[in-house]
C-alpha cells in the first residue's frame, strides 16, 4: 500500500468510528491532487494559526499535535458518558476535549465543547436536556475538525515519485 493510500485509509477509518452512521465515509474523498497549508487547514478549523504558532513555535510540533489529535480519546469518551447518562464523567471528557482544542488551536471545537462543558456543570446526576442539542453541535464540529485534519495530513505527504526517489518520510 502506498504511502498516501495508508494516510487516506486511516483517516477513513477514523471517521468512520465517529461518524454517523447516516453518513458514508467511505465517500470522503481523501486521495487525489488535494493540497492544503496548514494556514488553510487552520482556517477552515476555525482557529487562528498565527496564535498557535507562538504557543507551540515549530511547525513540526504543530504538525504532530494535529495528527496525535486523531488519536485522542476525548471525545470517544465524551460519548461514552453521554450515552451512560454520567454528567460528571460527561463534563470531565467534555472539558477535556475544550482544552485540547484550546491549546491546538482548534477554534470551532473548542468554542462548542466549551458550550457543552457549561452545560454540563450544573449541578445533579443526570445529564439536563439542554446538553443533547449542544453536544450534536460538538459531534457536527468533531467530524469536520476530523475530516479537515485528514485532508491536511493526506496533502502533507510526499508524492509517490518523492518516495520512489528514496526520501524519507
């Protein structure tokens, strides 16, 4: 399997593992002549690059973040609470995710975790009714964080006949 293939088919199955299953995202195209900076891939994430840039200061860092992102188990946790009906475990995940969007830079996520994590902090046991529209905004604003993050990566990855001239990857 090809280098890009290998990045295309994780990010599909990623997304696949998170997205409803109303959509298909097999149907993701993630291959191809796609190129994205990663002032672009900021930008549609809502987010502002030049801020992340100063807190982080190398672009490799920045860049292994973003992938390490894919692998975080925030909001796979988030929705484990939130299906078991735990509202503390439901806002430590979702306060969880908020800080980690924070630091990335992840502006749409974070602003709709952090609405879910006030939400979520009232006071009882049970999750208030008024969360589970907040958190679809928070699984809407996951998948396109997600899906961005995918694109980006799969345009950061040398061409097949970079790879074929031995360059490291």
């Amino acid at each position: 399997m090809q280098w890009r293939e290998f990045c295309s088919s994780h990010c599909i199955v990623h997304l696949q593992q998170h997205m409803p299953k109303e959509k298909n995202a097999e149907s993701i195209t993630l291959t191809g002549e796609i190129t994205m900076t990663i002032e672009e891939c900021y930008q549609q994430l809502g987010g502002d690059y030049s801020e992340v840039v100063k807190r982080l200061s190398a672009l490799t860092l920045i860049k292994k973040f973003i992938s390490k992102f894919l692998q975080d188990k925030s909001f796979e946790n988030l929705c484990g609470e939130i299906q078991s009906g735990n509202r503390r475990g439901a806002f430590r995940a979702a306060h969880t995710l908020k800080g980690v969007c924070q630091n990335l830079g992840f502006g749409k996520l974070m602003i709709s975790s952090e609405k879910l994590t006030e939400a979520l902090r009232a006071d009882g046991e049970e999750i208030p009714e008024s969360a589970a529209a907040v958190f679809e905004n928070v699984r809407r604003d996951y998948e396109e964080t997600t899906a961005v993050i995918c694109r980006y990566l799969t345009s950061e990855l040398p061409s097949e006949a970079d790879l074929s001239f031995g360059h490291k990857v």
